[in-house]
C-alpha cells in the first residue's frame, strides 16, 4: 500500500486532537463542521426516542446488575456509562447490517431487538448462545478480546463480493487494539476496501490496565497507518457517536471501505460483578466522568430545546419500570438444560471422544447425586 493511502485516510479523519462534539457536558448543541450535515433529521421525537433507549439500556443494566448479587446470573459485565456509545451507534445501523460485539453491548443487543431472556440467558449459565444471529442480525457475544474485528472484517468482504451495500460493524475495546486480532482486521478491513465499521469504545480500561499504559497516541490515529480513515468523538454524546456511525456506514456502503470509530467513554462501573475497581482507580477520576453522563446531557438538552425535562424523564421511567418488570419474569423462566446439554453443540454431530466425555460427565454426575 502507498503513503497515499494513509495521506487519503487522515484527509478522511477527524476528531484526533480533540473529540468530535455535538452536544457539550452541559447539554448544548455545538456546531461542527464534520457532524452536522449528518444529524438533519434530529427532532424533539427523535431525541426523546435516543432517551428513552438510553435509559432503557442503563436499567437492563441496573437490572442485570442487582441479580447477580441476589444469585440469579452468575456474572455480568456491566455498561452504565457507555449508553451513548451503544445507542447512538446502533440507532445508525440498518436491520440488514450485521453486528460483531464482545460481551458488553447489552445496548446494542437491545436495540437489535433480543429479547431480555436471550440476552440474559448466558449470564445464567442456562446456554452458550443466547440467541439466533441471523434473525437480529447481531452475532452473540465475542469473550476472546478483540476475535469479533476479524469476523466483521471477513463477513464485510463477503458482502463486497456478493457486490451488497450492507455493512459489518465490529464493536470492541481499547484493550482489544493492543491485540493482534484488530490489527490483522484493520489489514484485510483495508486491503479488501471491506464495508466494515471499527467501532472502539475507549471506556479507558481494559480490566485494570488504564488506556495511557497502552498507547502513547490516540488509539483512532493508529487507523491511519492502515489506511483507514478515523473519527475520534465524545463517547458520552449521542448525537456525535449517531453521526459518525452514519459517516462510517455510508462510506462503506458507498464502496468507500472500513472506517475507525473511536468513542472516548468511561466504564463507571467495574469491569464484571466480581471486579472492584477501588483497587486500580481514585473516585475523583470517577466522579469527573459521571459529570459527562450520557443521559443527563441529552436531557439537558432536550429541555434547552423547549422540551418538558419532567415528562420525558416521566416517560421514560414508565418504560424502564415496565422492562425491568419483564427482566425479571423472563429471567427465573429461562428453562435449565440438561448438565451434559453442554456436549451437544461442540460440532455438528458427535464424535466418539465427546460421548466418552458426556458418558463420564454423567458418571461423575451420578457419583456425587447423593451429596447433593
Ligand atoms: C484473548 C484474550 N485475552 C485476555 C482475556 C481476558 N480479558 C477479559 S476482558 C479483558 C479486558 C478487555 O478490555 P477492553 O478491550 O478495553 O474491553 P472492556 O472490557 O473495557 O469493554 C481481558 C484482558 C480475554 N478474554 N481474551
Ligand atoms: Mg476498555
């Protein structure tokens, strides 16, 4: 690849210094350059609708959260804090694109329409799939950190050449770009001109390792030297990750090839349930991120608009006490497998080591049946 390459992509990019904004902390709407032309449809409506998923998505969370400290999942990596990140972007998608996550988007999935016993159902333990991936157009969750950009970048060079204008979306973290998986997705995203959005939620730790420790630049900039263009935005504001996103997915349906997203977020949460992030971080970092509050932001700027703060707040309380009303019957339904269901799906049919496997795994299971 020539340095005219890179010499396009960073022509293409945007946002490396200083985030792309649309609205600031407080709320109000700021003009740029980059995103405007791509949020024209923004009305009172749509604001509200970004609200109310983005409290949604805070109280499946929330939800999800307190069952597992009352025993009824066994663990559950938590998003408060990246609903922006998640709806913004995923409100960009069509129903036809396809989206390669790891095991925090719960946003995402809820707006790709899974149900809560489907997105719940492997934080119980019941299943190793939660749902079908080609009826929500969404495969399920990716645990090897960062695997999910080589299976986005392989399905958008399929659809290039079944000559498509859908688009893959790889959603992954600022941990994950350390691994080699990106980066060997970022090469084949770029040779192949693949229709491939690289959506990276910087949430500023990868467990307890903080984002300084693992890049010494903009981990959007590091796009660049593969030939993709980047756009770095403020994670925490809805409008600007819902721009970018759809800057993204028209160059790729455009013929235009993959694109770098960076979404500069926090995870004010721990990393899972049994993590305590006291250990790694002070509360004042904590506290000055909760000042940027997706959420809040957005409703602080729907009431600078001239909307009723109190009754899209009321609004969106009615739904979200609703949701949660379902999370918890759809939770305590999910059917409990057989124990040795779990040899079923390794292949497509059995072999003769996994019944070996699944007839002492009964065994043993019969073994200890008495102690129970
Ligand atoms: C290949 C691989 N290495 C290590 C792990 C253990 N691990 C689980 S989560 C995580 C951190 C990932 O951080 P990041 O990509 O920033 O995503 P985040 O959890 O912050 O959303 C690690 C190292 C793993 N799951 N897979
Ligand atoms: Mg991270």
């Amino acid at each position: 690849m020539s340095t005219a390459v890179s010499a396009r992509a960073a022509e293409h990019s945007a946002g490396l210094d200083d985030p792309l904004v649309a609205l600031d902390d407080s709320g109000t709407r700021c003009p740029s350059a980059v995103l405007d032309g791509h949020l024209a449809d923004v009305d009172e409506t749509m604001l509200t609708d970004l609200y109310v998923d983005m409290a949604i998505a805070r109280r499946v969370d929330e939800e999800a959260f307190a069952l597992t400290r009352q025993g009824e999942l066994v663990l559950w990596p938590p998003s408060l804090g990246q609903e922006a990140a998640q709806v913004g972007s995923a409100r960009a998608l069509r129903g036809t694109d396809f989206v390669f996550s790891s095991y925090r988007e719960h946003g995402v999935a809820l707006m790709r329409g899974v149900g809560l016993d489907e997105l719940l159902a492997v934080w119980r333990g019941t299943t190793q799939s939660g749902w079908d991936p080609y009826e929500r157009g969404m495969a399920t969750p990716q645990i090897i950190i960062g695997a999910q950009t080589l299976h986005a970048a392989g399905y958008a060079m399929g659809i290039r050449m079944d000559g498509g204008d859908d688009a893959a979306i790889a959603y992954f973290g600022d941990g994950a770009t350390s691994e080699g998986d990106a980066n060997e997705a970022m090469v084949f995203a770029s040779a192949f001109r693949a229709p491939v959005v690289l959506f990276c939620q910087n949430n500023q730790y990868a467990i307890s390792e903080p984002v300084s420790v693992q890049s010494r630049s903009p981990l959007a900039a590091r796009a660049i030297g593969f030939g993709i263009p980047a756009l770095r935005v403020d994670g925490n504001d809805v409008l600007a990750v819902l721009a970018a996103t759809r800057i993204a997915l028209q160059r790729a349906r455009r013929g235009g090839g993959p694109t770098f997203v960076e979404a500069v977020t926090y995870r004010v949460g721990p990393h899972t349930t049994t993590d305590d992030p006291t250990r790694y971080r002070d509360d004042e970092e904590v506290a000055a991120w909760r000042g940027k509050d997706p959420l809040d932001r957005l409703l602080r700027h729907l009431g600078g608009a001239g909307a009723r703060e109190d009754r899209v707040r009321e609004e969106a309380q009615v739904r979200c006490d609703q949701v949660a009303r379902e999370l918890r019957t759809a939770v305590t339904a999910i059917p409990v497998p057989a124990t040795d269901a779990m040899f079923d799906h390794v292949f497509t049919g059995p072999t003769r080591r996994l019944e070996r496997q699944r007839a002492e795994h009964r065994a043993f299971s019969a073994s200890i049946e008495g102690d129970r």
